[in-house]
C-alpha cells in the first residue's frame, strides 16, 4: 500500500511541478526551469516504479512528500508579490489611458491659475478669459459708462443704436 502510495505522489508531484514551471510566469527563469526539470524527474521515476518496475529494491525519496510543495508555494508567493508589485506601480505610476496626469487640468478644462496652459492650448486666464500681461493695466471703461456686456462667444456686444 505504501509503494502504491508513493508512486502516486511521484506522478502527481512531478505534474503538478511542470504545470506550475510552466504556467506561472511571474517566478525567474531559474525557478522556472528548476520546477520543470525536477518535475520530470519526480515524474520519470514514478512512471518507472509504476509500468516498467519489476520488484526488488526501490529508493524513497522523502523529496517527493516535502519538495513539491514547498516549490509550489514559493510559485505562488512570486505570483503575489508579482500582482502586487503590479498594483503599487499601476496605483503610484504613470496615468492609464483616459486619465490625467497630476497636476494637469482634466481635457477642457483652464489650467489653474499660475500655472502654464497643456501643449496646444491657448493660455486662458480665470473664467476663461484672457490673462492680463504683466506691467499693462486691465482694460478700464470710461467714467460714467456701465461696463460692457459680452454677447456671444465672450465678445463685447455693441452698445447705442443698431442703425446709428
């Protein structure tokens, strides 16, 4: 029963230790190619005891109970730390696609006050009008005169008579 037992655990482990070499990419070359290597020898002698051992004498390999497992669970952490690392980089890194940089005004929108326009776009001041250069005063209207109304497209509507 114990040989039966072992042998099963030889295939089973020697799977398992080719499927995670080959499946997880996160591991390093080295613990790649170390999975499968001795996850076809877990696998080889296993099938040897199985189909083409005839009786005799054996070697047990307390390996087989401990080896797999450990090899399995340190494919597993790299993976974590992988998706992790992933995260952290997705999460503090360069903006996705359809976002925003920080400190960048959304598409459409002014950049705030004191700060230079996007490349490719107008210099705007506050409420989308115009910045005052500095050293030229605003524009003042004459004394008595109410201020001019902007019409459309922000530009001053004429005042007095349409015909005059």
């Amino acid at each position: 029963m114990f040989f039966l037992i072992y042998d099963l655990l030889l295939l089973l482990g020697g799977i398992a230790m080719v499927a995670i070499g080959i499946a997880i990419k996160e591991q390093g070359t080295g613990a790649r190619i170390l999975n499968v290597v001795v996850g076809l020898a877990f696998f080889a002698y296993g099938f040897y005891l199985m189909f083409l051992f005839e009786g005799g004498s054996y070697r047990i390999f307390f390996y087989v109970f401990v080896l797999p497992i450990l090899l399995i669970v340190r494919a597993v952490k790299a993976r974590k730390e992988a998706r992790e690392q992933a995260a952290a980089h997705q999460f503090a890194g360069a903006p996705q696609p359809g976002q925003f940089a920080p400190g960048q005004p959304a598409q459409g929108w002014p950049a705030p006050q004191g700060q230079p326009a996007p490349y490719g776009q107008a210099p705007q001041g506050q409420y989308g009008q115009a910045p005052q250069q500095p050293g030229h005063p605003a524009p003042q209207q004459p004394y008595g005169q109410p201020p001019a109304q902007q019409g459309q497209y922000g530009q001053p509507q004429q005042q007095g008579y349409p015909n005059a």
